[in-house]
C-alpha cells in the first residue's frame, strides 16, 4: 500500500509543528472554579509569559521564522494580545482553537456556532486574523462542526486522528469539505507532561517522549507521508523541553527531504498535488 504524498520541491515528508496556545483556558475550561485557583492558572500563565517568547527564540535560531502553527483560542487572543502579536511577527501562522477551549459536545451544536463565531470575531479584532484553519479543544470534534467549517470557508482541519496523511472532508451531500490533517496523542506533548492536582498523571522525561517521536517520525518518514507536532506552550516551553525541542529539530534535519512548514502551505500542497490535474 502506498502512502507517500508528492510533497514540494520532492521532499520526503512534511512537517508542521503546531503549538495550542491555550494559556489559562486550558485550566478555565476544564473547571470553572480555577478561576479561584492562581496556582493552577500559573501554568497557564507561563505558556505566555514565558513560553511562547522562548518558542519563538528557538525557531528564529533554527531558522525556522514563518514556518510554525499557532492555534489560539479567542479568549488567549484577547487577554495575550502581545503574545500574538509576537507569533505574527515572526511571520507564523495562527489558527482557531474555540474561544475558551470549549469541548465539543455534539448534542449541543448551538454551543459550537457559538465558540466558532467568538473565536473568529476575537481574533479578528485583537491582531486582525482571519485564520484559514482550526483545531478543535481536546480532540473532539462533531458532523456538525465540519459542516460549520465548510459554511466559514475554513481551508482546513486538525481535528482527527483517522490518518497518516491529509485527505479531503466529504460532507453528506456530497460536496467538498475542508482539508483534514491529521494529528495523534502519541505526537502530543500533554500526554506525557502535563500535569495538576486534580489530574495528577507521570511526567516522562524528555528522552522518553524523544523515544516516541523520533519511533513515529522515522516510520511516517518511510512511508512518505505527514508529521503533525502536536505541542502547548506552557509544556514544551519548560527549559529541559525547549532543550529537548531543539534537539529533536536538529535531529529530524539529519533526514534528506524534510519540509517544515505551516498547516496552510501543506494543505494547499496536498490540493495542488492531488485534486489540481
């Protein structure tokens, strides 16, 4: 079974490497109560205060400005303005993430009009972003919700965990729907290191979770296909993981044909290769 994509420029595999920047919505969304709670909003807190500057450092140092994936929830865009401001100056991209990092609830589709249109009106009024693509809070994601992209004129997607590679979203009619990019938890930083009081969970070392990543990269490698970097501020930007960033950069670009890119650039590469005769 062949699985290789036509990447440009005949590279051998793409990679987009994406940041959630959820800041305290993340721990307000979860449970409303952390409002009352700065020690656990202090997470939060750092991903902006901290984090995304040290983020931004390091990918202007691998030469990486212009090629990374921001996904912003509304309420972040409002409250760390500057921050965004920092990420669109580097020329990165930034993406919808819902407004307060809303879960999806399918039985609820009045809640995902809801969270889709605050988010977008705050990202346009804060950095004026209208944002070409989006990434649901959590994973989860609906029927409904992919219609609604399709209905905003969102490109894409990075919502699901059903493939390797990009594929094109078919609604129930028949007609086209936004572009998918894959994602999976193994390529998710949270899994391995984030962790509060109520949730208490291990916090792998940074050679376990390199373990994983370079194991996933080196077999989609192989096969020619997408890799989606799935990482939030306030876990990777701690120093050891910044570190282990730097190192897992330096080690992927020992590979021949490795595209880093934004999620737009790949899915318009994946449309001119594979819809555009």
């Amino acid at each position: 079974m062949d699985m290789s994509v036509k990447w440009p420029h005949g590279a051998k595999v793409a990679v987009t490497l994406t940041f959630d920047f959820d800041a305290e919505t993340l721990w307000l969304s979860r449970d409303p109560t952390n409002a009352k709670r700065p020690g656990t909003l202090s997470q939060g807190v750092y991903g902006a205060k901290v984090a995304v500057p040290k983020i931004l450092e390091l990918l202007d140092e691998e030469g990486l400005n212009g090629k990374a994936t921001f996904f912003v929830p509304g309420w972040t865009a409002e409250k760390h303005t500057g921050r965004v401001e920092m990420i669109l100056k580097a020329g990165h991209e930034v993406g919808h993430h819902g407004y307060l990092h809303e879960w999806i609830d399918p039985d609820y589709p009045d809640k995902e009009v809801e969270a889709l249109e605050k988010g977008l009106a705050s990202l346009k009024s804060t950095v004026g972003v209208v944002p070409a693509g989006y990434r649901s809070p959590a994973g989860e994601s609906s029927d409904n919700m992919i219609r609604l992209l399709t209905k905003y004129g969102f490109l894409y997607d990075s919502s699901l965990m059903d493939d390797i590679n990009p594929y094109r979203h078919v609604l129930a009619d028949g007609s086209k729907g936004p572009i998918e990019l894959p994602w999976h938890w193994s390529l998710d930083d949270a899994v391995y290191a984030l962790f509060s009081i109520k949730n208490p969970r291990p916090i792998f070392s940074p050679q376990q979770i390199l373990d994983v990543w370079k194991a996933e990269f080196q077999e989609i490698y192989r096969w020619g296909g997408y890799f989606d970097l799935l990482m939030h501020p306030q876990v990777i930007g701690r120093p050891s993981r910044i570190a282990m960033l730097r190192e897992f950069l330096a080690w992927m670009r020992r590979f021949p044909g490795v595209w880093f890119a934004t999620c737009t650039e790949v899915a318009n590469a994946w449309i001119a290769a594979h819809e555009k005769g």
